[in-house]
C-alpha cells in the first residue's frame, strides 16, 4: 500500500493516535490501542492485524492504513523521547477467558505501569497461562505499561476481577494460591502444584486482606539488611522458581 504522507500536527490521525494513548476510555470505545517502537509493531505485525502505521521511513509492513510522517509528528505520537520513530494502531484482542490457564498471576491493585507491564512480559517469557488484574490495578494497555511489556497483554489472556470473582474461580478450579509477602514460608520450603495463582501484592502496601484470606504466604529468603525486592524483581524470581518447579525446564 502507498504511504500517505502527513505534514500537519493537527491532522486527525495525528490526534486520534495520540488520544487513543493517553486516554483508557477513548481506546475501549474503539476497541484499538497504540503500540510503538520498531521492533514491537514487527513482533506484533507477525500475529496480528495492523489497522494504523506511522513512521518517518517507508517499512515493509501490512497495515490497512499506511502514512509518512516528519520526526515531530511521530514524536508527538509515540509521546516520549526516542529514535525509533514507528507507531501502529491494533485492535483490542478479545481473550480474557481464563478457564483453561492453570498458571495464573494475579496482580493486587499494582499501581506502577512500569512494574505491571515488567510483570506481563516476564510471565509470557516463563510460560504462565493468563493475568488477573485486581480491579483498581493500572491499564496494562496504558501507554508505559505498554513499552515494559512490549505488547506481552495482546498475547497473553487476562481479565479484571473483584477478590470475590478471584476467590469464587479459585475454589471452583481448586487452585494453590500463594501471595508474595516479606513474612511467610520461605521459597525453598513451599511444594507447588498445578493449577496455581501468584499474588503479587501493591508497591508499597503490599498483599491486601483479602489476598491474605485466599491463600498462603510465600516470601523470598534476603539478607537481613534488605527489607524487599522491587515487585517485579520479586515476580521474576517467582514465576521462574514456581514454574521451574512444577514443568518442564524452558527451553
């Protein structure tokens, strides 16, 4: 398809764009998000659909609709400093059944885009099924989450749920749950077994009440001087740990 070339930061595509990443409403009322950075359209591009491509050179990607811009108007766009100047429009994917995953993450009320999106590629990376995202959590379609991620939340199911949604489909699945807490059995001494769901509680607050009620706590061994890890240091050393534990090594 022939670019199209854009030369007005005020063209509507310009500012659909942004606004889809800036503002969570305007992308569930069109059902689409914004990716960014050369490398993730390439990845996504491979598995999915590309309905808006901007960038300041000519690539060889299918989109539905292809235009060229300048280096201030993508800039605009992408919304931070880069130079890898390449934005695309995708659809929301509509995967949020969870009923055949048995490695599930459930993520308390996370706060940071940076650590939720972390948290999504790392269970991807790890072989985890699927996402709960405690409702009150960040977007993982927020624009930072997004970046961390590299687009994992297009391939990976999640859904938001209230702790009474979570509770009602662990008891009914039987799932282990087990909440990352600085007190509780240390790693090496808990047995895993599938279907299972890790609680990663807030920055700062840490597991919520009712996280607590659902399942055991599970804390990992540090040297005294360090009271905690980062929530998605602390992800990654779990979801590893526990699927390691349970499957087959990753290839």
């Amino acid at each position: 398809m022939v670019a199209q070339p854009i030369t007005s930061l005020q063209h509507p595509v310009v500012k659909k764009l942004v606004k889809l990443r800036e503002d969570r409403s305007f992308r569930l009322e069109l059902g689409t998000l914004l990716i960014v950075g050369s490398a993730v359209v390439q990845e996504v591009a491979q598995r999915r659909p590309i309905k808006t491509l901007i960038s300041t050179n000519p690539l060889p990607l299918n989109a539905a609709d292809v235009y060229l811009g300048s280096e201030a108007i993508v800039q605009k766009i992408i919304g931070h400093k880069t130079d890898d100047l390449v934005a695309a429009e995708v659809e929301i994917p509509s995967h949020g059944d969870l009923h055949n995953c048995s490695r599930i993450v459930v993520l308390d009320e996370l706060a940071d885009p940076g650590n939720v999106g972390t948290i999504f590629r790392t269970a991807l990376a790890f072989g985890w099924d699927g996402i709960i995202m405690i409702k009150g959590s960040v977007d993982p379609y927020n624009d930072k989450a997004l970046r961390a991620s590299r687009a994992a939340p297009l391939f990976l199911p999640w859904r938001e749920m209230s702790w009474e949604e979570v509770k009602t489909f662990a008891q009914r699945r039987k799932f282990q749950v087990v909440v990352a807490d600085t007190q509780g059995t240390p790693l090496p001494k808990m047995k895993f077994s599938p279907p299972i769901m890790l609680v990663m509680g807030h920055e700062t607050r840490g597991p919520s009440e009712e996280a607590l009620k659902l399942g055991n706590s599970l804390t990992i061994p540090m040297k005294q001087e360090v009271e905690s890890l980062n929530v998605s240091a602390a992800a990654a050393i779990l979801l590893y740990t526990i699927h390691e534990a349970m499957y087959e090594p990753i290839p």
